[in-house]
C-alpha cells in the first residue's frame, strides 16, 4: 500500500486532518488501533472554541452541530457560592463558545467516512513507525494475524499521549515538560436539566466544582477529588450533596438530581513535548500536549494543530513549498503553550491545592474578586477562553 500521508490514530486530530487533507485532494490513511465504537464511545470535551466550530462549518459537517450545540455567549464564576457572570461575546466583539460533547463530533466525523471515501484501518496493532528521517518513510502494523506496510511522504502522529509516534522521536531530540496537579475531577452524566443554560466554574472553601451540560436535558457535573479517591466511595446521593455545597445555595437549589450512567475519575496534568516535527513525522493533539480539563483548550488544541499542519501540506503538495512544514513546529508550540498557560492560570485560581495556607487561600480570592470587578481582567479571560485566533500564536 502507499499514500500521501499516514495518519496515526482516529481521534479527533487524525479525523480532522484526514477530512482537511481529502478536502485538498491529498490522499491518507488513517490507521487505528481501536475500533470505531471505543472511539466514538469516550467521554471527552464538551466545549468548542470558535476556531472549531468554523474548522467543521468548512468541512461540511456542522448540520447536528447547528442544530443541537448549544451556544453561550458567556460563563459564570462562583466564590464560595456568590456567582458572577462573564460576558464572554461582549468582551470580545461577538465571539462564542459552542457546548456540543466531543463523541458528537466523533460521530459526525466517522459517518462522515464513507461517503467521501476516507481510507480507514480499525484494529491495527502493533503499529511501527520506521525511516521518519529518510526519505522514504512507511508504517508497519498486524492486522488478523499478517503484518503490512504502508509506504507514504510523511506520517501524522495522531494517536494520543500513550501512542507510538511521540516516542519515535530520538531521546536526544524530544524535550519534555509536564507538571501534575495533586487533584482529579470525579465526574458524572446524568440525564437531568442543567442547573443553568451557561457553565458554572465555582470555587469553594471545600474544593473546586463544575456546572456543565450536553444538552438541555443532560448535565455533566464534576467536583475536584483527591488522587487516591474510589468511584465506589461516590454514591450519587453523596456526589449531589456535595456538589450542591460547592455550588452554593441560590445554584443548589435550581440543581435537578437524577441517576448518573457514567462517572469516573480523571487526573489533571499539563504536558508539552517539543519539537513537534522530526524528520517526516508531525505530531498532532494530545500525542504532543495535555492540558487539564479546566478551561476546555483539549480537542481545540487538537484542531488548531491540524488546521496549521493541513495548510503547511496543502502548500507542499499544492506549490512545492515547504516553508510551512518546516515552521509547523514553531507555529503550533506557540498557540499551545499560550493554551497551557491558561488552563494551567484557570486551574490555579479554581481549586484547593493541598499545601494551600491561609495566605494563598486570601490571594486567590482577591484574584477572584478582581476579575469581577475589572473589565480588563474580564476580557482576557474571555479572549482566551473563546480562543485565540491562529494568527495570534
């Protein structure tokens, strides 16, 4: 087999980019170790920047997404219970953010497969990447049992943190940069109205709380957790109760509480790996960044990468030009860390940390209390929260 490009794993960055490469008449193979229905099935982002959202209006897959995302103009911060509210679209001239759950977008995007004719490759294992720094590179896999090879210009490393493509790059090349939190997020779905139409991020003496939603008839809550926390120490009765404190009292009082289907717990870390280029291989997503949940940068990111490696080979093979896959590295690290920086901002004035005195405790709510009374502080919160835009890295 041969192509243009192999992409490696069928998440968002590698779905997206197999659209925007088929959009330029630029063939690829995507190859997956999973199959479609553990895909689709993660629970993930919820929340999609502008820069998203127009990436799926372009690629002519935003019909479910017009007609089911829901669409906030604002989000709402809470301090021990006393809400305040951001007007996100005012600050920042008409810019939004676009609720609609990232295994929406997955379907979107895998329905989307046949009737364009992307190439797919599901249950791939022992995927290898070989010769990323010649030529001639290829990909290598088993699949039922017989080994095959794909031959391709370049690969796209797709395939997420705990992919093979990350570490196909030298030792003596990649740096890394990772900072773990000392918390997760103990999260739940539940088929019940949200307690409000936009998000609630609350701080509270107690530890760090979320208000969110899929839908107008599906809320995701989370509350911050210790690391060593067990789901079966969580009974939903015992989720609410607490959620409710965290919240406050005027919020608690509009929470609807029902059966949760899905909960579990995630870890919170910050991650960057650098460069994002060696030889013919591009990392893409989360095979070359993590950023925690707060402030929603995750799947963005992951667009916003291939957005800038789809245009960096739309212009090799369109005009033989490579100044875009040589300054891919550089153009996409610049919008990351600039993302990291502030889940990583958000992260802190939100939560309890462990070692967090009095003092600290005091600094972070007159953070808080100056981001409500400043609208300066509003609007860079706003600007980074709806996304920057790609030209701004």
């Amino acid at each position: 087999m041969r192509t243009q490009v192999a992409i490696i794993g069928a998440g968002p960055a590698g779905m997206f980019l197999a659209h925007l490469l088929r959009a330029d008449g630029i063939d690829a193979v995507v190859i997956e170790r999973r199959d479609r229905d553990y895909v689709e099935g993660r629970v993930r982002a919820g929340v999609l920047e502008q820069v998203s959202v127009d990436l799926m209006t372009r690629l002519g897959l935003d019909d479910r997404l017009r007609r089911e995302g829901l669409v906030h103009g604002g989000t709402n911060l809470a301090l021990d219970g006393e809400l305040f509210h951001i007007d996100m679209a005012a600050l920042t001239g008409g810019s939004t953010v676009t609720v609609y759950g990232q295994q929406e977008v997955m379907k979107d995007l895998f329905d989307a497969v046949a009737p364009r004719g992307l190439e797919m490759v599901w249950d791939a294992d022992d995927v290898r990447l070989h010769d990323l720094d010649g030529d001639a590179p290829f990909v290598t896999w088993t699949k039922d049992g017989a080994e095959q090879r794909l031959d391709c210009d370049f690969v796209a490393g797709c395939d997420g943190y705990h992919g093979v493509s990350r570490g196909s790059i030298p030792a003596d090349v990649l740096k890394t940069f990772e900072r773990v939190y000392p918390f997760g997020w103990l999260g739940i779905l539940a088929d019940v109205p949200p307690a409000e139409h936009e998000l609630i991020y609350a701080n509270h003496e107690r530890g760090f709380a979320l208000a969110s939603m899929r839908s107008a008839t599906r809320s995701r809550y989370y509350i911050q957790c210790a690391l060593d926390e067990k789901i079966e120490d969580w009974p939903d009765e015992r989720f609410w109760d607490e959620l409710c404190v965290r919240l406050g009292p005027v919020t608690a009082a509009k929470v609807v509480r029902g059966p949760s289907f899905e909960k579990a717990i995630a870890p919170l870390r910050s991650f960057v790996s650098e460069p994002m280029r060696w030889g013919r291989l591009f990392l893409a997503g989360d095979a070359a960044h993590i950023v925690p949940p707060t402030g929603a940068k995750g799947m963005n990111l992951a667009v916003s990468d291939v957005t800038m490696l789809g245009e960096a080979l739309r212009d090799f093979y369109g005009h033989g030009s490579e100044t875009g896959i040589d300054g891919y590295s550089v153009r996409a690290l610049a919008r990351v860390w600039k993302a990291e920086r502030f889940s990583w901002w958000f992260t802190s004035i939100t939560h309890r940390f462990p070692d967090m005195d009095g003092f600290s405790r005091r600094l972070q709510m007159a953070e808080l209390d100056y981001i409500r009374g400043s609208p300066a502080a509003q609007k860079t919160l706003a600007e980074n929260y709806v996304g920057l835009p790609l030209e701004a890295a």
